[in-house]
C-alpha cells in the first residue's frame, strides 16, 4: 500500500477534472479540505500564518507553491514570484527561509535558464540574510539538481542547501558529498513513488536508511535537518544526539504544515528547534495531492468536507 498509494495519488494529481473539482471546494473558505495542509493562495494569508507559528516558538520556511513548468515565460514568472516573496518577507519582519523546487524554475525546459533564474533569487535572498532550500522532487531529477546547487555552491552562494530522500539508494552518496562541502542537508523519507532501481520499496527499509543517514549527519553533517512527522524517528534522532553529546542548537527538526502540529509543539516546548514548512499558492493541487498518497486515511476527511460545502 505505501508505494502503491503514492502511484495512485501521482496519477491522480495530472488529473485536470480533478484539479478542477478541488479548486472549487479546496481553498473556497478558511475551513475548506486543503487548508488544512496549505496556508492560502496569497502571501498574506501564508504571512499571517507564519506569524502565529513563529509566536508558538516555532522556525519557518516558506513555499511558494509551484512545480513542473513547461515554459520559459512560466519560469521566469516563477522566479519574479520569489524575488517579490524575499521582499514581502523582509518588509513583514518574519523568518528569512524560503523553499523552491528546479522544475517550478525551469530545469525540465532549459538547464542554463534554471541556474540563472535561481542565482536571481539568490542574489537578493543573500543580502537580505536568507536561507534558500532546494527540495528535491522526483528520481529523474536528483542528479539535476545536486549538479545546480553544486553550480551554485562552486560560485560562492553559501545561503543555499538540498533535501535528501532516504529511500533513494544513491543518498548516503550525496550525504558524503555534501557534507565534505560543508552543506546543510534536509534529511526527508522522499514523497513519491520509485522503481526498485533506484529506490528502496519496503517501508521498514526506508525508515532504517532514515535513521541511519541521520546519524551520519548528526556526526558530521553541517546543521542537519531532521524532517519526518516518525515519532519513532523523533526519538530516535533525540537519543542518539544525547549520547553523542550533540547539542540542541546543531540540528532542527521540521515539519509539514498542519501536519502532527500536537508533536510539532512538544518537541518546541521541550527545547529543539522545530521549522515547519509552510505551502501556499493558486499551484497547491500536486503538494496536496502528495500530502494524500503518505496517507490515504486523509482522502475520508477530504469526502466529508467536500459533502459539507455542496
Ligand atoms: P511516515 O510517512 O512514516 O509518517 C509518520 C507519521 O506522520 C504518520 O504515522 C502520521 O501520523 C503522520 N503523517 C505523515 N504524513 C502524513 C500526512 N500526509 N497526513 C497526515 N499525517 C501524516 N519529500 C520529498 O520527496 N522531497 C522534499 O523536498 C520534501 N520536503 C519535505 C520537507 C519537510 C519539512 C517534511 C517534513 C517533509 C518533506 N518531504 C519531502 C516529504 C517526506 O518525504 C515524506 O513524504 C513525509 O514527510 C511523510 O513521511 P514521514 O517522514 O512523516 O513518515
């Protein structure tokens, strides 16, 4: 069911009658179904937000939600887009970290253009104190987008760092390489469904890769992120940095938006450092549609929401 979940939720999301049907019901009210995993279409509304997580303790990065672009001119509005957030960002004094994904900046439609448009954003993002993650997105791009940071890197950005799927084979690889570069890593499960090839299937199997590369980070990493809603992970990751004598301020935690926000509390008032990922935007139908295949138990309370609002 878990890789087969995804494969069913991945098909669904290119699914334009669907998209259709869930723009209508999804983001209509402030109680409509993908609230619930998305701050709102607008800036504002991921602002306003952001500022209540951040008045309960707790660390932000923002999406400006966007993916898969086909053109040159959708890229270049993509990363218009980005440089105006680092602005809205500075201008409502909350936390400078942001997230972006290569296909919403064009990587799929002209390498050259992507690099480009993602220095665009770097450049300001840098002198205004920013940390800009790179999330990482299907297989057939994990080698794309090692090689784009590393263009980066090479140049000096150093405000800038990659999510690492646990249950890609190749990972412990980029682990390794990352941290001889002295990058930060967001260490996460990897939402989306892989072959055998170049992925491990079993969930177990995944989780155990998960710990395993955490502590490689926790040991020599550079800031690592711990990213995953696992309580069993959670505590995993808390017990080993005790007995290494890693301190709390050398690592964070972090979390989805709306998801497990009880364990996102606990783990503030018990002193870590916890960033919660905070989507928005009109592109939110493909974040959401992923957010159903981790756990199927959420399309039931998406069919009730929807049969309230008809
Ligand atoms: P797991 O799936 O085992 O879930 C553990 C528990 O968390 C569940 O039992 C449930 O309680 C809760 N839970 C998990 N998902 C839920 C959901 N959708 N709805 C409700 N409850 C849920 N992936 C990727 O491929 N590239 C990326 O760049 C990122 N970036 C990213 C950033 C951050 C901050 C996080 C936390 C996660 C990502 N991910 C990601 C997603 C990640 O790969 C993974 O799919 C999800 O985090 C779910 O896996 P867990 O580690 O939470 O474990």
């Amino acid at each position: 069911m878990y890789g087969g979940s995804k494969a069913l939720f991945f098909a669904l999301s290119r699914s334009t009658a669907l998209k259709r049907l869930a723009s209508k019901y999804g983001m209509a009210t402030p109680e409509s179904f993908a609230r619930r995993f998305i701050a709102g279409e607008t800036v504002e509304e991921a602002i306003h937000d952001a500022r209540i997580l951040q008045s309960r303790g707790m660390l932000l990065t923002l999406d400006y939600l966007g993916e898969s672009v086909r053109t040159i001119d959708e890229a270049s509005a993509a990363t218009a887009e980005y440089v105006r957030l680092i602005d809205v960002i500075v201008k409502s004094g909350i936390e400078r970290n942001v997230s972006l994904k290569l296909t919403q900046l064009g990587v799929t439609v002209d390498r050259a253009t992507c690099v480009d448009n993602l220095r665009r954003i770097l450049d300001p993002a840098g002198k205004h104190g920013f940390f800009v993650r790179i999330d990482m997105e299907n297989s057939p791009y994990t080698a794309v987008t090692m090689e784009v940071f590393e263009t980066l890197w090479q140049q000096e950005h150093r405000n800038i760092g990659v999510a690492l799927q646990a249950a890609l084979h190749r990972t412990e690889q980029d682990v390794r390489r990352m941290i001889e570069l002295g990058a930060r890593v967001r260490l996460v499960k990897g939402a989306y469904k892989e072959s055998p090839a170049v992925a491990i299937q079993a969930k177990k199997d995944v989780d155990a890769a998960f710990v395993r590369l955490m502590r490689i980070l926790l040991d020599e990493g550079t800031y690592p992120a711990i990213a995953t809603h696992d309580e069993a992970i959670i505590a995993s990751t808390c017990s080993y940095a005790n007995s290494r004598n890693i301190a709390r301020d050398r690592f964070e935690f972090q979390m989805l938006y709306g998801i497990r926000r009880d364990l996102q509390a606990r783990l503030v008032a018990d002193g870590h450092r916890m960033r919660i990922y905070l989507p928005f935007g009109r592109q939110w139908f493909p974040y959401f549609m992923r957010r159903l295949g981790e756990r199927p138990a959420n399309v039931g309370f998406v069919l009730r929401a929807i049969l309230r609002e008809r």
